[in-house]
C-alpha cells in the first residue's frame, strides 16, 4: 500500500501522532525534498524522489511516471509512506503521483494520512477566524466544493447540479467510530447532521 502522510506546515512538532506511527512502521519512505525529509528523519530514514518545480506538463508526466515505476514493486509487497509538507489531498505531488498511479498500476491500494494544511495553517499563524463560507483558490478554474454541516444533502445536491457539480460523496462523523462515507449518488440520505460533508465535483 502506499501512503500519503501529511507532515504539517513544517514545525516538527505539528506532526500527527497518526503521521508518525505510519513512519515508523513503514517498509520504506520517500519525500518529495529536504525540508520533509528533515521532519521525517528522526522517525525514519527517507529518500528524496525528484519532483521538480516547473510547468512543462509533458516533463512533468515523465518525472511522475518515472517515480511511480520506483515505488510500485514496493507498495505491493508492504506499506510505503510518502511523506509530505501540508496535506496530502490539497494541492499536494502526492495527488499526481497517485493519479499516475491509478492509471499504469491500478492494482496499487492507497490511504492518506491528513496532515496540517496550509488553509489551517494560515488561519492559525495570521489570526484569522473563518466562521463562514469562503473560496481557496490558485487562480485555476474551480471544479470542486465541499459543503460543511450538510443537513440536506439532497436539497444541496439538486442545488450543485444546477452549478454544474456532477459527482458526489457523502461522509459523517468522519475518523470516528461511527463514520459513514457513501459514494454511490443514489445511496446519499434526505437527512445528515451537523457533522455531515457533500463533496461535489464537475
């Protein structure tokens, strides 16, 4: 299997306990640069995979393809953990190296351990209460939203449909022992509670 692992911001102290349990018990550990490979090392001994900053999307492709070759043999046999700055499903090279992934190793399982995002982390060093809805954004075209305290999930995602959003997941109570996560549309409830998610994406 292999892992994302969300390192957090970059104080060693912001790491999930989570985080540095799949660490330590992973058969082997790759980051994406030092500044990872530093908030791993004291747990585990990383290797740093090039992912390199640039726009050129066919070198991107390639670099990608050529990490997910490095890394396949070892997520079958046992848990590989890529460990990462922020989180790893939020503007994350883990959500590129698993979509090339998916796609030349389909048979590859994955998990993903939250780490502290730089969302949360801005609001905490900054300040800044957000007690309302707002928008992320990296100047890209917004395909995706995430409705907090969905009560209605089905009025919600009438009201997406009309915006265009055509897939759904429906979560509650998530990490707890009552968690819930439906991802056939026809299966989402009338009714959630406050601790009810839709994720919506065009």
């Amino acid at each position: 299997m292999l892992i994302g692992v969300g390192l957090g911001p970059g104080d060693p102290e912001l790491l999930t306990l989570k985080a540095v349990n799949v660490l330590k018990n992973s058969a082997k550990v790759y980051v994406p640069g030092r500044l990872a490979k530093e908030l791993v090392a004291p747990y585990a001994e990383a290797e740093i995979l090039d992912f390199p900053m640039t726009r050129d999307l066919d070198a991107l492709n390639t670099l990608w393809k050529e990490n997910a070759d490095k890394l396949v043999e070892e997520s079958k046999k046992g848990d590989v953990a890529f460990g990462l700055i922020g989180d790893p499903n939020f503007f994350s090279t883990f959500s590129h190296l698993k979509r090339i992934m998916r796609k030349y190793y389909p048979d590859v399982e994955f998990a993903t351990v939250p780490g502290i995002s730089s969302i949360t982390s801005f609001a905490a060093r900054t300040d800044v209460a957000v007690d309302t809805s707002f928008e992320v954004t990296d100047g890209s075209e917004i395909e995706h939203k995430i409705h907090l305290k969905a009560r209605h999930p089905r009025k919600i995602m009438e009201k997406l449909e009309a915006e265009g959003y055509n897939e759904f997941i429906f979560s509650e109570w998530l990490f707890s022992e009552k968690e819930v996560i439906i991802k056939e549309k026809e299966k989402i409830p009338e009714e959630g509670n406050y601790f009810s998610i839709i994720y919506a994406k065009k």
